[in-house]
C-alpha cells in the first residue's frame, strides 16, 4: 500500500467564475454532491460591503457551465460582515472541485481568495502526479502552486481552522500576527516587544498595538 501526503494545490481556473470574482472576495466549501456528471456545491463566504452579493451573482453569471444558483443573507443587521450562503449546480467535468473527486482524494478543504482556488487533500504520489498532468494539460487553468508534506495532527488542525482566519483577517493583520508568534511576541517571557513588531512593519507603536487588539478581537468572537 502507498504512503498518502497531504497535497496543497493553488490555481487560477481562467474560465470558472472564481477568477472573475473580486479581489476581497473569499469563501470556503461546506457540503459538495455529485450525480450524473452535475456538482451541487453549497460555499459559506463572510463578506463586507453592501456590493458583494451583487458582485457574486455577476461572476456566477459569466460562468456558462453553472446551471443554477442561489445566493442567501444568512445573517441580516447593521454588522460589517455578512454571511452568505453560496448554492449551486454545475457540470462536474468543468469544476477543479470535481475532478478532485473523480480521483477519490480526501478532501480536507476548498476554499476561493482573491480569485484564486485552492484544496487540500489527501492522497499517494501517485494520485497526485496524474492530477498535476490532467490540469496542467489545461489551457484555462494555471497552477500556481502544488506541494505536499507529510500528514500529521498538526497540519490537519492548522488546515481546518485556516479558512476561517482567511476569510475574517486581511493580509496586513495576517502577517502581523504571524509575524509577531514568529518573533516570540505571545511568548512567556515575550523575546520582543511591541517596538519590535512596530519596526518589523513600519508603522508607530500605537498602530501595531491596535492592529494586535483587532486580530485578537476578531479571533476571540468566534470562540
């Protein structure tokens, strides 16, 4: 029996209606079915702006392979972010989501960011390589990234939880924080201090703190 790794796959699907959604635009998988060549594939994004919703039905329309859909508020009120459920039916073969499937994978997550696609999954080497071939053969599909590591709790945990931190963090508060449990901040005794992390980005003390307080608010309201 072959060992199984878990695969991170990035790519840009030139004619899905990802690559034509906005560039703060984000969600990830909860439920996918497939039967007789269709996906029906239910996604959860966590939005701001009153536009989104709006914006969302313009991509799925430039995609002629979706055959229906439905967007819905879940959460209405005066909150900045809004939570959309995402409904809809599309021929399996034009979706990266079905062809994953059509080669038994564990799907571990499936997620859109920026315009960009990207799953994790499990599966053996030599899985894999015939999933880089397939879509690499592919002129609307660009790979931008395809990597694999051994599987462990960790990675599995960290996986999971991920798509909820990309959807709720922008890039600037992902990189403090990130930034800032690299470099010993949230360690006890901390190795640096918030004059530290206020040099590292380039901003006042008082900015990198409330940077800080807004990422840890973010991550606490939903605990």
């Amino acid at each position: 029996m072959q060992h199984k790794y878990y695969y991170s796959l990035k790519l840009k699907h030139l004619e899905c209606w990802s690559n034509f959604t906005s560039s703060n635009y984000s969600d990830f998988l909860i439920d996918d079915i497939s039967s007789i060549g269709v996906l029906k594939a239910t996604r959860i994004a966590i939005v701001s702006g009153d536009g989104q919703k709006k914006s969302i039905k313009n991509a799925i329309d430039r995609d002629k392979s979706i055959l229906d859909y439905n967007i819905e508020n879940i959460l209405l009120g005066n909150s900045k972010l809004k939570i959309i459920f995402v409904d809809m039916l599309q021929k399996g073969d034009n979706t990266i989501l079905g062809r994953l499937r059509n080669f038994n994978v564990v799907l571990i997550n499936a997620k859109i960011y920026n315009g960009i696609e990207e799953y994790q999954f499990i599966t053996t080497q030599d899985i894999a390589n015939k999933i880089f071939s397939e879509l690499n053969t592919s002129n609307s599909i660009k790979i931008l990234d395809f990597n694999y590591q051994k599987i462990n709790n960790n990675v599995i945990l960290r996986a999971i939880s991920r798509n909820v931190t990309d959807i709720l963090l922008t890039d600037k508060q992902k990189k403090i924080i990130s930034r800032a449990r690299e470099l010993g901040y949230f360690e006890v005794p901390r190795k640096v201090d918030l004059d530290d992390i206020a040099e590292e980005f380039g901003v006042t003390k008082m900015a990198a703190s409330i940077l800080l307080r807004i990422v840890i608010k973010k991550l606490l309201n939903i605990i």
